[in-house]
C-alpha cells in the first residue's frame, strides 16, 4: 500500500510578516517624499528603491508599478493607516453617517475634512501632474473624484431622510454644492494659495455648508470664520 502523502504545511513567520511591513513603509514614506518633492514623472521606481535602502525588485514585488506605489501611498494618507477598511468603514466616517443632528453631521464632515485634505494636499498635486502621462493615475484620479463624491452624497442622503434639507433643495443639487464646497481644489485655493489656516478652512466649510443646505440655519451665515 502506497504511504499516505501528508499535506505541506503552509510556513507562517510572524517575523518575516513584521519585516515585510517595516520594509514597505519605508518604500512608501520614500515614494512620498520623492513624488511631492520632484513630482510624479520625475520620480522613478529606482530612485524610490534607493531612497528606501532596498533592490528595485523589492518595489516591483510589492507594488508592480510606479502607478501602484503612487496608489498605496494615495491610500494611506487618505484613509490615515494602511488597513485596507475602506473610508465608509472607518469610524470618522461612520460618526458622520451615524448623527442625527443635521448641522452636527455637516459640522463633522468638516472637522474630517480638514484632517484628511492636511494629509492628502501634496499628494493631490502629484496626481495632477502624473494623470496626463500615465493612463493608470488618470483613473485614479477619475476613482478620488467619483469616490469623494459618492461619500458627500451619502451624509446628503441622509439628512434629506431626517427632512433637514431646505425647503425647494433637491438631494442631487444639496450634493453638488456639498462636494463643490468640500473640494480638494477649493482647499488648495483657500489654505494652498491664500494661506488660509486649516481651522479657518473648517470653519468655513461647515458654517457655509449649513446655511446652504439645512432648514433654518441662516444664522450659519452670521458666523464668522476663524481667523
């Protein structure tokens, strides 16, 4: 009788896992400082391997393109971590999603707003610059914006269903001005380009989004924005 073949046994080394992860954050904290210092088609995947001490092959192994390097570091500021929990899963997000006040779920969506944009800003620049020579960061740039604006949507949705829009405002128009208001490019202007401080921008947003979107909140208006 034939000797029964016993099954591999799949090699699992908490070691080896930990310095994998030690080693791909330090690809990316260098592909970061690459491509917002010299831009996205300047950089390239020898230059970032260099920067982090490691073979060219290692960053292929990991992230297969330039494109893909730029994705994951394009996921890790934005959602703060490198857990593959997407934003609508996070507890920031949820919070929004999660309050039943109107004005008080605007008002967080503005508070993580600063965070997030704080964290992105940069990285904003360098896919400007890398979409129109490299088909893969166009689409995500196409993604970032189709994203954002699904998740504004979303905190708009559910005020519409506590009946906090104002009277006549529509769910598609409450969600343009939402995302036009909250985007990244009106952040780049304000606090990029004006010199605007983050918390002045937060004040803005929120008490700009409240009095546009919710029934009565005029006095949103009066508000001044922080200086």
């Amino acid at each position: 009788m034939a000797e029964a073949v016993k099954p591999s046994r799949r090699y699992h080394s908490p070691r080896r896992q930990e310095q994998a992860a030690i080693t791909r954050t330090a690809v990316l904290d260098a592909a970061q400082r690459l491509f917002e210092r010299d831009g996205y088609p300047a950089t390239s995947v020898q230059a970032i391997a260099t920067e982090a001490g490691v073979a060219s092959k290692t960053v292929y192994l990991a992230f297969t393109t330039k494109s893909g390097v730029l994705r994951a570091v394009w996921d890790r500021a934005l959602k703060g971590d490198e857990d593959d929990a997407g934003v609508a899963q996070r507890e920031w997000y949820r919070e929004v999603m999660q309050e039943r006040d109107p004005e008080r779920q605007l008002r967080l969506n503005a508070r993580n707003a600063r965070v997030v944009k704080t964290r992105i800003a940069p990285l904003l620049e360098v896919i400007r610059d890398g979409a129109p020579v490299d088909d893969d960061v166009a689409a995500l740039s196409e993604l970032i914006q189709t994203d954002f604006y699904e998740n504004q949507r979303a905190i708009v949705e559910q005020i519409h269903k506590r009946k906090g829009l104002r009277r006549g405002l529509g769910v598609a128009t409450a969600a343009d001005i939402l995302w036009t208001l909250n985007h990244p490019d009106v952040w780049l202007l304000l606090v990029g380009r004006r010199g605007w401080t983050p918390a002045r921008w937060e004040q803005w947003f929120g008490d700009t989004a409240c009095a546009q979107l919710l029934e009565g909140s005029s006095q949103a208006q009066s508000r001044r924005p922080g200086r």
